[in-house]
C-alpha cells in the first residue's frame, strides 16, 4: 500500500483507487504486520449463526475487538466462549472489507485465570441446580454385586489399573472399558458418547450392557479436569439410566460430574471399592450366617424336646388309663353268661306262648286270604294301569299346582290393595294432613291442651303448624276475682 501511495504522477493530483484496491491493500498490511495474535479481554455479544459459523466480542474499559470463527473451527474449540467469560483468543487479524472494519479470526479460546474458571463454574452449577439435576431423589442406588462394570477412562493411565487391581482383590467382576480422553478439546466429547453408548447397549446382547458405570481419571489442576466440568458430561451422567460413580481426580478435586453421578468417590480405588464388596468378607458373613442358623434349629429343637417331656409329666401314666375299663371288661365279662340264659329263657317262653295260638289250618287259610288278595290287586297294578294312574296323578297335580299359584297371587294382590287403602287412610286421618289445612296442634309442657283452663295451667306453649314448631314462654296465672261478699242488710230472695 505504502507503494501506491508514495508513487504519484508528476503533473497531476494524488493517484485514484478503487474501494476494492484501498481493503485489499489494507487487508494485506493488517495481516502482514500483526499475523498471529493472542487477545485477553471479555467476552461480549455471542452469536451462532445458522450457517454454523460463531461471532462474538471481545471488549475491555476502553475498545472492542470483533471476534469470528468459522464453522470448522467452532468443532476445534476448547470451549465455547460466553457473555461476560475472560477469555484469551487466538487467531489472526484480518479485515472485512463489506463493512470497512477489523477483526480477529479465533481458532482457540482459553479462560483467563482460575478465578474465572471457577465463576463460570459456579455459573453452570447454579444452573443445573435450578433443573433439579442435583436432588438426592434422582440419585439411583448401587446393585450390591454387579455382574458388570463399565469403566471409562484412558487405557493407557493409572487408574485403570488401579481399578482393575482393586476389584481383582476384593471381588473378581467382568469390567467393560471404553477409552476416552481424560483432558483437552476431546475429553467432554468423548466422555459423554461413552456414558450413552453404554446406555444404549441391549442386555444380554453380544456386547452385555453394565450394571455399574465408573467414569474415573486421576488428579489434575482445573484446567486439566475442566472436560469433566462441561454441561454436556454432566447432562449425559445425569440422563445415565445406569448407576453412575464419578471418581475424577483426588479427594480435594471437585467436578459438576460428581454433583450429578449418583455416588461420588474420592479416589478411583475407593470407586472400585463402592463397586463390589470383599469377597472375603461376604464368605465370612455367610459362613457365620449358616453357623447361626445352625445353631438357631439345635436350640429350637432341644427346646420343644424339653417342652415337651415337661408336659408328658403332666400326663397321667397309659396302664392308669387302661384299669378302669379293663375293670368293666371284667364285670361285664362276669355278668355275660347270665345274662345270655335269661334272655334265652325268655325268648323260650314267649316263643311257646305264641306257638300255642298257631294251627296249621289258620295259617292255610291266612295265606289263601292274601294270596287272592295280592292276585286282585297285582291285577289292578297291571303296567298299563300303573302308566294311566301316573298320568292322570300327574295331570291332576299339575292342575292343583296351578290353581295355588293363582290363589297366591291373587291374594297377594288382594293384600297389596288393602295395605295401600289402609295406608291412604292413616294418612288422611292423620293429624299431619289436619295440619296442612291450617290448623295447628297445641301442647302444654308436652301434654295436648284442648281448652283454654289447660292453657292457663302450662307453664310453656308449643304450638305446632304444618311447617314446624312455635314456643310461648310462660305466662303468669291469672288471678281470680274475689267472689263479693253478701251485703249483711240484703237477704236472699230465695
């Protein structure tokens, strides 16, 4: 640009330019003279277009520096720059000739000092917060022995072999580990595909889904452990349908992952130890368990043995129980033979008092009788007969069957009638339909008063219309008059 301006025409004006030449040259000065850059200050106005491409402000007390990064390299950020963040951008300073001004094209953006990590910390937990992500009614419980755990974490640290060692000494399990990044642009990404691919896996598919989810990395400063600080991770364990424990960094490290998993652990040896119990220990207990069940059923059983040799001695001995009917037997025993003589002799007597009445020519005649009888009636009883008196039995009770149910319901009609009559005239001699013509009932201290001498003696009043009750309060008796006295000069007409 210098060239063009320091080159005019003898003889005539300052040299012309185009508008294009002037930005283009102004372009190329800018971007020759700066080249790459890093910028400290706040973030101002954000904005992501539609096209994918991210504009944003950066600003101190005194200017403002616009800020564009283009859509392939909003994907390579470490973080996504917010309104009021400070933040130092890296990029290249440029121009945008369209509307004659300056920028910086931003391929990385880093937060300013811990102090401000930590205030966009306390930000995006503030948030979470609100969306009830923390409340201990999400929080799920952890299986007591899962069959499988899914780790994820570097392959290539520490702590995977910590974990590994921990649970092979306390209770062997199958452990499923999907290696993610543990720090850097890729960390929250990848963190979070992996907490929703293990989620997404079919039980008892080819690939089995876990029981039990450790996300685990070791200690680290805040910029280190920032992936695990991210929204995304921490919307993607809060979503986990599988139990989840967050074993980032040490004891002292804090991450939103740790709010929102449903058991945190200071270490990831101590995950894998909230993971399984000791195999050891749980052999033991179950050991001591039979043993005290065992013990439990010899102390039961020798119990109801006591118990029940102590109620035999309340029993009464079984040859006392036997003396007495054993004595009857032999009374009885005793008594038998006579007995059967008497009854014979008996039996002797009547039968010779009966055989002396029999004659043999009585008893021919007696059985000639029966006989004729039992042939006159066998001919009656023929099967014919039988049939035609059957049906003429059944026909008649057919007809008397019906002639009772008519003369029931006939008479239950009757009686219907006559209850209703009787109930249509309780009613209309009832004193409560007098009532309804306007009359009323008058009773004194609870008694019927029919004359006004009765009235005069009730202390109270009640007086009963068709729609209720009315009350007088007592009234004082009313005085007699003072019969006259005879005047002692008059004398009876009489």
């Amino acid at each position: 640009m210098s060239d063009l301006i320091d080159s005019p025409i003898e003889g005539e004006n300052a040299p012309e330019f185009s508008v294009s030449e002037i930005s283009g040259a102004l372009k190329r000065t800018i971007e020759g003279a700066f080249g790459r850059v890093r910028v400290r200050g706040e973030v101002g106005r954000v904005m992501l277009a539609r096209s994918g491409h991210l504009y944003f402000d950066v600003k101190d007390d005194r200017s403002v520096i616009a800020a564009v990064s283009w859509k392939g390299q909003v994907s390579r950020l470490s973080m996504m720059p917010e309104e009021g963040m400070e933040v130092v951008v890296t990029g290249k300073l440029t121009t945008f000739g369209s509307q004659s001004k300056y920028q910086i094209n931003v391929d990385d953006v880093t937060v300013a000092g811990e102090g401000a990590l930590m205030a966009m910390l306390e930000k995006r937990k503030k948030q979470l917060a609100a969306e009830g992500l923390f409340a201990p009614e999400r929080k799920k419980p952890l299986p007591y022995l899962p069959e499988i755990i899914g780790v994820v974490t570097s392959p290539s640290g520490a702590v995977i072999r910590d974990i590994l060692h921990r649970l092979r000494d306390r209770f062997p399990r199958k452990v499923l580990i999907w290696p993610v990044a543990v720090q850097g642009e890729q960390c929250a990404s990848q963190v979070a595909r992996a907490i929703s691919g293990f989620n997404a896996l079919t039980p008892g598919g080819a690939m089995p889904r876990p029981d039990l989810l450790i996300v685990a990395r070791g200690g680290g400063s805040i910029e280190d452990l920032w992936g695990f600080n991210e929204e995304i991770v921490a919307r993607a364990a809060a979503a986990s349908d599988i139990p989840l424990i967050s074993a980032v960094g040490h004891e002292t490290d804090t991450t939103l992952i740790d709010f929102v998993s449903d058991r945190r652990a200071p270490t990831p040896t101590a995950a894998a130890e909230m993971a399984v119990p000791v195999r050891l220990d749980l052999l033991g207990w179950t050991d001591e368990q039979g043993a005290r069940l065992t013990r439990a059923l010899s102390e039961g059983v020798s119990r109801r043995g006591q118990r029940l040799r102590d109620l035999a001695r309340a029993l009464p001995r079984p040859d006392t129980l036997l003396q007495t009917p054993a004595q009857r037997l032999d009374n009885a025993s005793e008594a038998l033979p006579r007995a059967l003589q008497a009854g014979v002799q008996q039996r002797r007597v009547k039968l010779s008092e009966t055989s002396g009445s029999l004659r043999a020519s009585a008893l021919k005649r007696m059985i000639d009788t029966k006989r004729q009888a039992l042939g006159r009636r066998a001919d009656r009883l023929s099967p014919v007969a039988l049939t035609r008196e059957i049906a003429r039995r059944k026909d008649k009770l057919e007809v008397t069957g019906g002639r009772l149910e008519d003369l029931f319901r006939r008479r239950i009609e009757t009686q219907k009638e006559k209850l209703a009559g009787l109930e249509r005239l309780r009613i209309t001699l009832g004193y409560k339909a007098t009532l309804e013509r306007g009359y009323a009932v008058v009773r004194g201290d609870g008694d019927l008063v029919t004359s006004t001498k009765a009235a005069r003696k009730a202390s109270e009043i009640e007086i009963e219309f068709a729609d209720g009750t009315f009350k007088l309060g007592a009234k004082p008796a009313a005085k007699k008059a003072p019969k006259p006295n005879p005047s002692p000069t008059q004398g009876s007409l009489f």
